[in-house]
C-alpha cells in the first residue's frame, strides 16, 4: 500500500504537514475529510518501512483503548469492518492509524482479523492473536477483547508501578555522579598543590582520591562511556550466546532487592496468561508453548519448556512444575488444586492477583528504604572526599607548636 506525503489545512486555517498510508488518493482525501482536514497536495514517495518505528510509536495506552473500543463496538452488534473503520476514524492520526488502515485493507482481502493483526507482531504479541483466533472459532470475540482490555490494562499498571520505582533512584544516581565528577575534576586539581605543599606525609585514602581525580581529568572519555561500553557489551555477549543470558537471567531472578520483585513480576503475567488461554479453550501444552516467550528469561522459558514436556508424556500438571525446581511451592499448590477442582483458571487467576499484590506492595516498601540508602551512599562519598582532604590539614595543623 502506498504512502502518501500530503499538506492540509484545518478549519482555522493552519497549515500542516505529514504522512499517511492509503490505498489511493480518493481513499487518502476521504479520511483527511473525516479528521476535519481539507487536502492541499499530495505526493507517494518511498516508503520507510514502518515496522522499526511501531514499537516506538505506538504506546500500550494506544492498545488498551483499540481494545475497549473494539469490544464496545463488536458487543453492541456492529460488524467488525466498520468497527476498525470507526476506530480508525475516531483517533487522533498516529502510525497507529496507519497499522489499522492496513488491518482493515487485510481482512477486505480475505484474511480474518487474527491473520490480519498477526502481521504487526511488534504490537499485538502472540496471546493477543491466540486468544483472537480463539474468539474468533468460538464465536465469543467481545468476550475475549473484555478480558485482553483487562490484561493490557493490568500490564500499563504493573508497568507504571515498576517505572514509580526507578525514578528516584536515577535523579539521585545522575546527581550524586555529577558532584562526584565535578569534585575531581574541577575542586580536587585546585586543591591537589595545596595537599603537597603541607610537607606531611600524604595517608593513603588521600593518595586513593588523588589517583582517582587524575583518571577523571585523564580519562574522563573512558570513565564516562565505561558503563554504557560494558553494558552494550553484555547485550551482544548475551544475544550471542544462549548460557551467557541464561547465566544472566538467573542473575536477574537472584539480585538482592529486585530479583525478587522481578520473580514476583514474571510469574504474576505467567499466570495471568496461562489462565486466560486456558479459560478460552487453548490446551494446556499449547497455552504452555505460547508462555515461553511471554516471560522474557531464559531460567523459566527452560523451566516451562520441561513442565511441558512432562506433561505431554502424561504427568500431572502440577507435578511437572514440581520437578522443575523453580516455580514456588503456592504455584504448584495452586495447580494441584485446580487440577482437583477442575477450576484451573480460577486457581491461576488466584495466584496472578496475589502475586500482583505482592509487587504493589514490594515497590511501596522498597520506594521509601531507598531515600535513606542513596542518602548514606551520597554522604559516605562525600565523608570520604572530606576525610581525604581535610585529613592531612589537620595533621599540619596538629603538628605546628606554638
């Protein structure tokens, strides 16, 4: 499909330039009309292709109301067609907008609305379509869109709590490195002849900062890049090799204060997913194999990938968890029980909402115990600075006889 590189002008006379994907240019003109614009001019130019810049784009609150809209729309009896058209035509112009038009442009050629969206992988990941195809063979499609507005919504909030938490952290890391860096290399050289010139001996957590101001001056390049080169470094590392990530992985579910926060936040949407797939009739092993790449660690993609096989040559559910030795012992309890029960969803569901309270709970401790210990790091640093330069002072001072 073409797209289109247009100037309108608005009702108050603006002026305005952009881009806009339309299968000709009567399509084009009739969707400006309907966003209240009036078309100046228009050229097709070659396209860049949009998919680097959808995951950019396109926010989760831009999925959260396709979903409300959609269900809305689909619940009330109105064909899907014109749904995505009236959603398309309702929203202010984004590439969003454009991944509907192409959404719409694919169904009208044939493909249902699972295959259509299944085209923009960066955007609707692969529960969104399996639980799609499912309301789709099922006939309950507004069913299925209440319960994914509910997920993505409960994904932004997880998000934004996880978000409350690094904020802090990060002023006060950027503030405490911009006084340290300013400390060595604009106060510490002033003050590095008046030191020498006591004539007392210089101790040694002196002579430590003396070396560590020379390597700001000398090598500020190296020591402002050393964290970003040694990051992307275990980004590359770990995308080319699997046991370095899986190491890395482990790590993450293991590091003191998050890794456990980063536990609860991993199983939580396992859990929460399993049950929705499992509630709209996907079977276990394949509600199982489409989880893997939900978690987004390697640790328990391996775990659930050997539960799963378990479980295909007949074991129990539960048991198969069991032996992984990595999901807690509430998990599999809960497992059990829906097994016993027959309630597997409801059981899933259960451990999703504790575990979610859980993290909500963790991120409100957590936030107030980090002000104090950044506060201590910041004035350990400082302590340290005073110390080593106030320290052979004194010993000058103390030294003089009157």
């Amino acid at each position: 499909m073409p797209d289109y590189k247009f100037r309108t002008i608005d009702a108050n006379g603006k002026v305005r330039s952009d881009t806009m994907v339309a299968s000709n240019p009567m399509e084009l003109e009739k969707r400006l009309s309907s966003m209240g614009f009036d078309l100046l001019s228009y050229k097709e130019h070659n396209r860049v292709s949009i998919s680097l810049l959808q995951k950019k784009a396109i926010s989760r609150r831009d999925l959260i109301n396709f979903t409300f809209h959609l269900e809305q729309l689909t619940k009330s009896g109105v064909p899907l067609l014109d749904s995505l058209k009236d959603i398309r035509d309702s929203i202010e112009y984004s590439r969003f907008t454009d991944v509907l038009q192409t959404v719409i442009d694919d169904i009208e050629g044939g493909k249902t609305l699972s295959l259509a969206l299944a085209e923009h992988s960066q955007i609707f990941d692969k529960v969104y379509i399996a639980l799609i195809r499912v309301g789709e063979e099922t006939g309950n499609l507004p069913e299925v869109l209440k319960d994914l507005a509910e997920t993505v919504r409960w994904q932004d909030e997880l998000a934004s709590h996880t978000k409350k938490i690094m904020i802090y952290p990060v002023i006060v890391s950027i503030v405490v490195l911009g006084v340290v860096a300013f400390l060595m290399m604009y106060l510490m050289p002033q003050l590095l002849p008046f030191i020498r010139n006591i004539g007392t001996e210089i101790p040694l957590h002196t002579r430590i900062l003396v070396g560590v101001s020379n390597a700001f001056v000398d090598y500020w390049f190296i020591v402002f890049s050393l964290p970003f080169v040694i990051y992307a470094l275990f980004r590359f590392s770990a995308t080319r090799s699997p046991v370095l990530r899986y190491l890395i992985d482990g790590l993450k579910l293991k590091l003191w204060l998050v890794g456990s926060l980063n536990t609860k936040i991993k199983l939580a949407r396992f859990a929460n997913y399993f049950a929705m797939m499992y509630s709209s009739g996907i079977t276990v092993l394949d509600a199982l194999t489409i989880s893997e790449d939900m978690v987004d660690n390697l640790v328990l993609e391996d775990s659930i990938r050997r539960a799963r096989n378990n479980i295909s040559e007949g074991s129990r559910i539960s048991d198969s968890f069991e032996s992984t030795g990595v999901f807690p012992s509430m998990i599999v309890r809960m497992l059990r029980v829906g097994e016993d029960t027959g309630a597997m969803d409801e059981a899933l569901l259960n451990v999703s909402y504790f575990y979610n309270r859980e993290v909500k709970e963790s991120i409100d401790k957590l936030e107030p115990a980090l002000v104090p210990a950044l506060t201590i790091i910041l004035g350990g640093i400082m302590l340290w600075i005073m110390m080593a330069v106030l320290g052979p002072v004194y010993d000058a001072v103390s030294n003089i006889r009157i």
